[in-house]
C-alpha cells in the first residue's frame, strides 16, 4: 500500500481511513417533506404550462403570503 500511495501521491492515512470504512457524519437538517411543495407547483403549472419556474416560484410566493404562510426556499421550487 505505501507504494502505491507513494505513487498517486496520496497520505497513506487517508487510504487507511478509507479501507476501514469510517462512516462520514450527516451535516445539516434533514431535508424538509416535499410533497405538498410538489402538488403546489404541479397545480400552478397546470394552469399555466408555459410558466418557468421564476415564474411558477413567484405565484407559489404570492399564494403563501395571501394565506400567512412562510414561502418556499426558490432553490426548492
């Protein structure tokens, strides 16, 4: 194994810690549940089929500000 660490120039301990299958540590929140998010945006759409999603993004905005609710995230839309 030295050798060929040696040879890709990589540390031997990051192969090492790789071969030993050390679990990577989730980061962040959960991701949140989208399928009221998705039935949102597919009813928007069928209204209006040649909306992009700035577009479909600002009526579901819109939509959720008329009812008190807290909008999507745009990267979600």
């Amino acid at each position: 194994m030295k050798t060929v660490c040696e040879t890709l120039r990589v540390a031997w301990s990051n192969i090492a810690a790789r071969a030993a299958g050390s679990p990577s540590r989730a980061r962040g929140r959960p991701p949140l549940p989208d399928r009221e998010l998705v039935e949102d945006i597919k009813a928007v759409i069928a209204e209006t089929p040649t909306y992009g999603y700035r577009r479909v993004h600002a009526i579901l905005r819109r939509n959720a500000r008329k009812d008190g609710r807290s909008w999507p995230n745009a990267k979600r839309v």
